[in-house]
C-alpha cells in the first residue's frame, strides 16, 4: 500500500524538455505511453486506463493527426462506435460528436451516429447502478428547430434517431430544446443527456463540477477515464495545478473495473458486444 509503480520508456530527454512549453518530443512521448497503456489493458495486465490531459497542438507539431486521447484511443483499439461521456455533479452528458469546428458539427450529425450514441448511453448507465436510463437527447438548433424554422438537423437526423431508439425499447425523450434540456436533468427528469457537439455538453458541466468532472470513453474494449480539463502550460511547475479531477478519474476507474467484474456479459471494457 501506498507504493506506486512507474514505467519508464526512456523516450524523454530532459535536458531538451522545457516545462510548460508545447514540445514534439513530449507529445510523440505521451503518445507512446498511451499506446503501451492500450496494449497492456487489452492483454489484461491492467485493468483501466486513467489519463492525465494531453496537448493537441504538441500532438499536431508532432505529425499526428488525432485531435484528443478519444480518437486516439478509438484508433488504437479499431473502434468504431465510441462517445465522450462527461460525469460531474449530478449530471451525465454524452456527446454525439467531440472535438470538430462548429461549422463541421451539422454535416456530422448523421441519424446512425445519434442512435449510436443514445446506444451507447443505454448500454453503459447500467454500469452506475441504472438498468434502465431515462435519457434526454438535446437538439441542435435554438427551440429544437422550432418545426424546422430555425434548422433542419432536428426532422433530418435527431428525430429519426431518436424514434429509433424508442422502437429498441430505450426511455429516450427528444429532441429537447438545449437551453432547457440540462435544467431538466438537474430535476431528475433524466438519467443522462445527450448533447450535440463538444461546447453544448461541457459548458453546463463544468459550471456544476469544474473541479469534479470525470471524462470517460465508452464503446472502447477498455475502461478509460480521465480528466475533463487541458494541460494548463501557464500554470506548470508553479505548484499551482488543482488534482481533483484526476483523483476523481481514478475513483470512476475503480467503480467501472468493480461493475465490469460485476457483469460478466462485458469483455474486457465498458461494452456489452
């Protein structure tokens, strides 16, 4: 007890590594560490994977073009149907679409991509003590589209989605006007809430749990959590840097491994196949 192992892949120069700046090395380091992690949680030699935030510009500097951990890891493990997850307080949001330019989001709200996502939110509440998830899904557009007056997204690809899930059997309610959707939740109308892109789930979130907030992938075919927050370079090496979400991440992490040994029509991850 009380003893921490560490690997080291000896991949860093310190004399080269200069704290608080966006380094190459850094981030083709921090990329290889992921990557061992992934392999060492799939041959069942950890049981989770907890991140600490990485730098997307380091990571573009570095040639790679992931723009966060979440499609890194996607990429790792050959996953294909995967969602951001962020639990903080008394909310649950998971979004449909992550780290892209707003003027991408609409062309990438696809119907299938929506279901897939309410899917996966279905699957996994069960995994905090929630067998049967009342969710919420969010529209894109003010009023939820206001009967297509202020967009089309909502008839074209959130309805159908959602009237899809309805016929599998899901609690899904939606599309619900996103300026009321979170206040809803926090009455305990929903169970979890499924937001459209990146901006619209986090904003509320963070407000509640800033300090708190746990990000979780799901759909991958290992449990992984991590921080809600980025790296902070203005505040490295100053003793400044608040520990909280990562304390959280690993207790996430511990509550999912329990559930997982818990369940034993999951394999190796938060998914049921």
């Amino acid at each position: 007890m009380g003893i921490m192992d560490l690997m080291d892949l000896k991949n860093i120069r310190i004399k080269r590594l200069k704290i608080g700046k966006v380094n190459r090395m850094a981030a083709e380091a921090a990329v290889e560490y992921i990557g061992k992690a992934v392999s060492l949680a799939r041959k069942g030699e950890i049981d989770a994977l907890v991140t600490a935030p990485v730098n997307k510009e380091g990571l573009k500097k570095a040639g790679f073009r992931f723009l966060g951990h979440t499609e890194l890891l996607a990429h790792l493990t050959r996953t294909k149907n995967y969602a951001m997850m962020l639990v903080g307080g008394p909310l649950k949001v998971i979004l449909v679409t992550t780290h892209l330019p707003l003027s991408k989001v609409s062309s990438s709200l696809s119907r299938e991509r929506i279901y897939q996502t309410i899917r996966l939110a279905w699957e996994n509440m069960r995994y905090f003590g929630i067998g049967e998830p009342r969710i919420g899904v969010a529209g894109l557009n003010p009023h939820a589209g206001e009967e297509g007056l202020f967009g089309r997204e909502e008839k074209r690809s959130i309805i159908p989605a959602v009237e899809k899930a309805k016929k599998k059997g899901m609690k899904v309610e939606g599309p619900i006007p996103p300026d009321t959707i979170f206040h809803r939740a926090l009455k305990g109308e929903f169970d979890c809430v499924i937001g459209m892109y990146h901006d619209q789930g986090l904003i509320p979130l963070k407000m509640l749990a800033f300090e708190r907030g746990v990000n979780i992938t799901l759909g991958l075919p290992i449990i992984r959590t991590s921080v809600d927050h980025g790296t902070a370079y203005e505040i490295a090496g100053k003793g400044m840097a608040n520990p909280q979400s990562l304390i959280e991440a690993i207790k996430v992490a511990a509550q999912l491994v329990k559930a997982r040994r818990a369940n034993q029509g999951i394999r190796g991850g938060v998914r049921l196949s």
